[in-house]
C-alpha cells in the first residue's frame, strides 16, 4: 500500500504561492459578504472551514442576504461543487494505493487549483503525494485567514472587484491549465470544456454551466483520445537479452541475402 513521503516544502512553496495569493481577494470577499449577510464571524469562518469552496460559499452568502431558503443554497452549493467528483476521479490512478485514511485527508481539502498542481506533478512523479497534502494545506490556510481578515475588513472589501482583483482567479486557472495541458486530447477537451461554459450561460444558470461543461469537456477527451492518438502510440517494443525483438525472426549473418552464413 502507497505511504506519503516528506512534504516539499520548497516546491510547494513555488508552485502553489501564486495559486495561494489569488485566494487572498476572494476569500476577503467571502468574509465581507458574511458580515453583511449578519453572519457570525463564527459562522463564516465555520463555513470556510467545513464548505470550503470559492464559488459555492460567495453564492451562498448572496443567497443568505437575500433571504433564500436554506434548502435552496444547499442544492445550489451542491451542483456547483459536483464537478469535484469528476476530478477526484482523474486522479483515482495515482491515490488508488492510498489508505483510506489518507484519501480521507487529501480529498475533502482538494479545489480546482490544487487537482490542477496535484495532476501535474503527479505526472512527473506518481508516487508523490506529500506535494498533492502540502498544497492543500496551504490552500486550505489561505482561504480560511483571508475569510477572517475579509470579515473583519466589513464593508471595505467588496471595493477589491472594482480594481479587476475578481479576475485573478479564473485567469490563473486558465494559466494552470495551459501549463498542464500536453496531449491534442486534453487540449480538444480543454477548448469544448470553455465552448460549452461560454454556450450554455446563454440557456443555464452559473451553478448548472459548470457541471455540464465539465462532463462534456471529460466525454469529448475520452472520445478524442483514441482517434487522436498518433498510430503506433502506446505499442512497446519488446527487446530480449540479446537484443532482438521476439515478435520478430532473429537476424544472422547472410540472412538477407538468403546465403547460409559461411563459416
């Protein structure tokens, strides 16, 4: 059974540093919604702890102030967080040898960014799974600081949308996502993904558009990967001691020419 090794520190430091001050804005705009949603600084910051997701808790806090019933933010933030089941799933390969104990720790603290770092560096080294737990911690901290900070700021905070501050997130995503992107699969699922986001806001609201365009985004690599495969891809050769390849006849002296090999 796989084990975490040593956490890297200095990767993950260099690595998940510019997703972590992207955090800063949005979880400050979370805290600043929950105060003037009459939240609790308790409550808020319970529910950076428990929730923690950018994009479900900033809706909820909306929905709260407007007087939505809770029944409704629930659904809401569910179908918006779903698409983590489909991202848990991709990295199943990698953590399938974990214990169930150490599934149980990396999971719940997994978001977009860290699934993003963790599969790119799971592609460099399969077996490292103290930078996929660092990165998340150090996410998870992020977040949840910078809800209290926000909190406290009260009604300053939302005055960060105005600087352009929200468009650091999706835009160090796409950043993300170009980097880790390496196959004409993943680039052919990448750009559907964004059609079907860009297409169906016209007809579904935001907490349907991410769910659909990420399972439509995952059909359209699965369906692209084998048509798109170079031909002879993935077939290894097979080479014996002695340097020939089994699936063929072993060459000797003369034997293309027909001659038997002269003494």
């Amino acid at each position: 059974m796989a084990t975490l090794r040593r956490v890297p520190f200095k990767r993950i430091l260099a690595d998940a540093t510019p997703v972590a001050l992207s955090y800063v804005p949005f979880g400050i705009l979370f805290g600043a919604l929950a105060e003037r949603a009459s939240l609790t600084l308790a409550q808020a910051a319970a529910m950076s702890l428990l929730v923690y997701s950018g994009a479900a808790q900033l809706v909820a806090a909306q929905m709260l102030a407007a007087g939505a019933a809770p029944l409704t933010i629930v659904v809401t933030a569910a179908v918006l967080t779903i698409r983590h089941v489909m991202m848990g799933a991709s990295l199943a390969p990698f953590t399938g040898r974990l214990s169930r104990g150490l599934k149980l720790i990396l999971s719940p603290l997994m978001t977009d960014e860290s699934f993003a770092l963790a599969w790119h560096r799971y592609r460099q080294d399969p077996s490292d799974h103290g930078f996929f737990l660092g990165a998340n911690l150090y996410l998870y901290a992020t977040w949840n600081l910078s809800t209290v900070v926000g909190y406290l700021a009260g009604q300053a905070a939302p005055a960060l949308t105005s600087l352009g501050l929200d468009m650091v997130f999706p835009l160090l995503f796409v950043a993300i996502l170009v980097g880790i992107t390496r196959t004409r699969a993943e680039a052919f699922a990448a750009v559907t993904g964004v059609a079907v986001a860009l297409l169906g806001r016209q007809w579904l609201s935001v907490e349907w558009t991410i769910p659909a365009a990420g399972l439509v985004a995952a059909l359209a690599g699965l369906a692209a990967e084998k048509p798109l495969q170079p031909a002879g891809e993935g077939e290894a050769v097979r080479v014996t001691a002695d340097g020939n390849d089994p699936g063929k006849a072993p060459h000797t002296p003369g034997s293309s020419t027909g001659k038997e090999p002269e003494p």
